[in-house]
C-alpha cells in the first residue's frame, strides 16, 4: 500500500477513517491488562513459580521495555519506505504481538521463570514495535486542531470497548463455570490473536498516512535536535501534567480491591464495578468532545482532571457496607477516564508541531517514546506511592482485622492524595502556551516552509 501524500489529506477526515485507524486499539488494548489481573497469580498459582521471581521478571521485562521505547520512537521517525513510516512497523509488530501474546498467556508444557522472563520481553517488545509507531500515525493524521480530539477519541473509545469486552469474556466465563486462570487467559488471546490481524489490515489498507513533513532551511540534529525538546514550554508541561494525573490515577488503581475487600466489604464486585465505571467513560465522551471544542483541549483536560479530584476527595466518607455510596464515587468519578486518556493525546499533536518548526522535521515517535516513559514513570510512582504509604500509617492487607485509624488512613490516601496529585495540575495546564490561534499559526509557518 503505497504511502498517501499530504495533499490527499488535506480534506477532513470522514467518520469513518477515523474509526478504522481506532479499531486496532480494541485488540491491542486487551494485551496488558491480564499481564496485571492474572499473569503473576496464574504463573505463581497455577503454575507454580515462585511469587518473587515472578515479581521479578516482569519488573526486570518492564525495565528492558523503558529502555526500548526511545530506540523505537527513533527508529519509526527515520526509517523511510515506499509505504510510510508508521504503517512497516505495524504490519512487523502484529505477528510478534500475537506470537508473544500466545506464549504468556497459554504456556504449554512445563514453563520456568527463564521462559517468563523472556516471552515477557519479547511481549513489551513487540507491543512498543506496535504501539509507539500507532499513536504516531494517529497524531500525524491531521493538522485540524479539532479534529485532532476527535482521531483520539475514536482510538480510546476502541481501547476503552475492548477493555469492556475483555471484563464482559470474563463475566460470561464466570456464569459458565470456567473460573480459572487458563481459561479466561485462552479467551483473552484467542480474541487478540484471531482480531487483531484483520483490524490492523483494514487500517493499513484503508487509513492513509501523511508524508513527513521536512522543512526548509536549517535542520538540527543530535545533541541540538534533543536541546530544542527542553526548551519545548509545552512539552515539558504536558509531561508533568501526564505524571500528576497518571500518578493519581494509579494509586487508586492500585488500592481499588483493597477497598473493596477491606472497607466496603464487597471484593466479589470488582468487575462489574471496573465493567460499569468502563462503560460509563464511554458514553460520556461526546461531552468531553463537545466541552474541548468550546473552552480548548487543555482546559477540557484540566476540568477532567478536577472532575476525577473531586469526587475522589468524598471516597474516605465510604465505610463498611456503602457499597451504593462507593459505586456512584467510582463511576462518577470514572466518567471522565477515558477524556484525560484521549485529551492527552490530542494535545500531543500540537506539542509535535511546535518540535516541527523549531527543528525543521517532524519527530512524532520520538515525542511518544518520550511520552510512554513519563505514563511508566508515573505506573510506578503511583504503585510506590499506594503501597509504601498504606504500610507507613500502619495498614496490613493481611490482617485478619483492622483499626479504624489504619482504615481511614488507607482511605485518605486513595481519596486524598490523587484529588491532591488533580489539584497540582491546575495551574500547569489552565494557561496552556499551544492554544487552538497559536497551533493555527504553527501550522501556517509548517506548510509555508515544506519541501
């Protein structure tokens, strides 16, 4: 499929190819969560591996995974070919994914740490070959600074869709009988491996990609090319914004079924909580469409951030048995999950296209590569964070019984502390420098200056 030129996009994007450059991310968005929600208990439990090095191996793989996402972003930016940038290293990374994606997830035969350790690599591995290249391709799709949030709503919308499919396979499983680990695991890659292939070769045939944009005059490369990114205002703030929120949002990923199980009382309710907070997220993403385009993607994004913030600073009211009172917190607050997810990409876009003008290239996977490794910083303060301070103010999820101080303090930290983490991005995002009159005039100076 050869590579689409700029002028052919210079119509807007229909509807249409909007959603069939989102409809990969329904597969793709499914691979990572059971690495969280099963892999270690089906590899320790059923498999019996030892927790440790279970823990182990797939921290050292997420380590390796870090170090693989500048080399990526870099290499999809320069490798040059009759069929674009982006759309090689999809059609390269799809079989690794679904390959890898079979073997840690239905081991066959007698498995050890080694086979985890390294499958789990090649799995990271082959999702950065995918999804680094993906979001670029996405962010390069448009120069409309509207219609920006909307080719990343369409692809969250999908991710958040296949993330209600993958609970929704483990309910309907649940009903009838197949309770185990193998199980659900066989139907979560089956999907993937069986899907994935098809959507991804509907967008590589019918989503066209832009030619990288090379300016006139000067083009810095090497060590100038990476100081511009530092003197990039926006950048840095979208980047400190991005740990604020995906800091917040993990802790209380990272306590919701302590919650549950210990406070509310209810642990059996997390997938239908997760399920309806999902769905919830979904739905309401027009609204989020429709405030962006009338007060900017940034303030939309600020607003979505305070939004979670404030009904997660009523969470600590929620005490033995409010599980109606826990429910409606979780799913308001939820409601605008998927904005902050899609908003942030949006607003990358337009951060790129500054780096184009300063730099004279267009740097779109270097900028995500850049991107993905604030999100993992920020996974992993957040786990840190939720987990080091629960155990300070002395709460021990082992415990047969617990005080109320030690459950009010848990409470605290998963209602307080992230409403703290929303507030702290106000003033970073409210008077965001790329608004929809100077990313105007960003791209006028862009096409003015093409070779």
């Amino acid at each position: 499929m050869p590579q689409q030129t700029t002028s052919i996009l210079a119509h807007p994007l229909s509807q249409k190819t909007m959603a069939l450059y989102g409809l990969p991310h329904l597969c793709h968005s499914m691979v990572l969560l059971p690495l969280v929600l099963f892999i270690p208990s089906y590899y320790a439990d059923d498999l019996a591996l030892p927790l440790k090095e279970v823990g182990t191996a797939i921290a050292l793989a997420r380590l390796f995974d870090v170090v693989t996402d500048p080399i990526m972003g870099w290499l999809s930016d320069h490798w040059h070919t009759p069929w674009g940038r982006r759309k090689p290293w999809l059609a390269a990374g799809t079989p690794l994914l679904i390959l890898a994606t079979w073997m840690v997830f239905v081991p066959a035969g007698k498995v050890s740490v080694t086979y985890l350790l390294i499958w789990t690599c090649l799995l990271f591995l082959a999702f950065d070959i995918f999804d680094l290249p993906y979001k670029a391709w996405g962010a390069e799709l448009s120069t409309r600074y509207k219609e920006r949030t909307r080719v990343a709503a369409w692809r969250e919308a999908f991710g958040a869709s296949g993330h209600i499919l993958f609970l929704l396979v483990l309910m309907v499983m649940g009903f009838m009988g197949y309770k185990g680990n193998r199980e659900q695991l066989m139907a979560i890659a089956s999907i993937v491996c069986l899907f994935l292939p098809v959507f991804v070769i509907l967008a590589l045939a019918l989503v066209p990609e832009r030619t990288p944009e090379m300016l006139l005059g000067e083009s810095h490369f090497g060590w100038a090319g990476y100081k511009l990114i530092l003197h990039n205002k926006a950048f840095i703030l979208t980047v400190i914004a991005l740990i604020l929120f995906g800091t917040g949002l993990i802790i209380q990923a990272t306590l919701h079924k302590m919650v549950l199980k210990h406070v509310v009382g209810r642990p059996e309710l997390f997938s239908n909580m997760i399920l309806a907070e999902t769905c919830v997220s979904l739905m309401v993403l027009p609204i989020w469409i429709w405030l962006a385009d009338r007060i900017s993607k940034h303030r939309a994004l600020t607003v979505a951030g305070i939004w979670i913030g404030l009904w997660g600073a009523a969470l600590p009211l929620v005490g033995h048995g409010d599980i109606e009172l826990y429910i409606s917190l979780i799913i308001l607050r939820g409601s605008s999950l998927a904005a902050v997810i899609f908003l942030s990409s949006a607003i990358a876009a337009d951060v790129i296209d500054h780096d184009t003008a300063a730099s004279g290239r267009q740097r779109t996977g270097f900028y995500f590569s850049l991107w993905g490794m604030a999100i993992k910083m920020a996974i992993g303060l957040g786990v840190y964070l939720a987990t080091t301070l629960t155990a300070y103010f002395g709460f021990d999820p082992t415990a047969a019984s617990h005080s109320v101080e030690t459950e009010y303090a848990l409470m605290r930290i998963y209602g307080w502390l992230p409403c703290g983490l929303m507030v702290l991005a106000v003033p970073v995002l409210w008077n965001y420098p790329l608004t929809e009159e100077k990313q105007q005039a960003l791209r006028a100076d862009i096409e003015s200056r093409l070779k």
